[in-house]
C-alpha cells in the first residue's frame, strides 16, 4: 500500500522511513485500545503516539488536515509521507516485529481489500458508539462544544483547515 501522493523529494520509494507518527481520536475507546496494544508492541520502526486534533499534532504537522484526522487513523512518516485509514492500519502492522508478515500480505491486492474491510468495520462500531453518544469517552456537538466526563462542558470552535470555512 502506499501513502497519499507526496510531494516530489518525499516518495516512500526514495526516503526511507525511520519513524511513524500515529494520530489517534483519544476520545474513542477503540483507537485508545489500539493506541495501547501498538504501545506494547515491540517495534521495528519506532512509533510515536499523538492524539489526533491535538495542539501537539497541529505543531508536528501544521500543513495536515487536522480535522481529517479525527475521522480516520492518519499517520505520517517522518520522511512526510501521509498514510490514512486502511493504509495507515497496515503501515503500523509493518512497524511491528511480529506483525510485519501479516502487514506484508495486507498490502497485496486481495489483503488490501481485506484490510479495507477491517477498518470500515471499525468505522461502523466507531459511529455506533458515537451516536449512542455517552459511550465513556468525550461526547462531541456539531457546533464545537464537547463534553469530557472528568472535565465538563467546554467549548471548542470548529477548526477551519480546510481553508473553506465562512468567514461571517
């Protein structure tokens, strides 16, 4: 599998990759689960874990579609590549010792579609919790305000990334 289209100097096939950043949603029960079993794993390509969205995040990697990143795991290789969803799940596969082989038969055409079915799996489990809405983790609202259970009400103005927001 390979990464969205890079820039002309930063190709997976010409910059190798030495370390992988992994945006996750800390929000959902599901990517904190994944995020603490990669953490546990021993890796061959170390793995940084950040919080998607987050002021880290925006300061890693300010030209990134930051709101992007929260509907899908992102992750960026610190060559620049960007992998996303299916791709970015088998590129963490491929940075650990025991799940290379596997990440090695994912990337073919047929594991791709496979891959490609795990994570709209996880995408419908993902959005079932979030409309039950109270699923432990932070619940958010359309118009920016969120709810943390150790931390109340907060507001947080929807982020505009994209460079499409109104500007009324």
């Amino acid at each position: 599998m390979t990464g969205l289209e890079a820039t002309g100097d930063r190709d997976a096939a010409r910059v190798p990759v030495t370390g992988l950043t992994v945006l996750y949603d800390a929000s959902c029960s599901l990517c904190t689960f994944l995020r603490d079993w990669l953490g546990k794993q021993p890796q061959l390509v170390p793995l940084r874990l950040v919080p998607a969205g987050s002021e880290q995040a925006r300061a890693l990697f300010p030209a990134l579609d930051h709101r992007a990143t929260l509907d899908e795991i992102t992750v960026v290789g610190d060559g620049g590549q960007v992998y996303r969803g299916a791709a970015a799940w088998v590129v963490c596969l491929w940075a650990l010792r025991e799940h290379r082989p596997l990440a090695h038969r994912l990337s073919t055409p047929a594991g791709g579609r496979l891959a490609k079915g795990a994570m709209l799996a996880a995408a419908k489990w993902r959005s079932a919790h979030a409309q039950q809405g109270w699923g432990g983790g932070a619940y958010r609202r359309a118009d920016g305000w969120v709810y943390e259970p150790g931390g109340g009400w907060t507001y947080r103005p929807p982020g505009c990334d994209s460079g499409s927001c109104s500007t009324r």
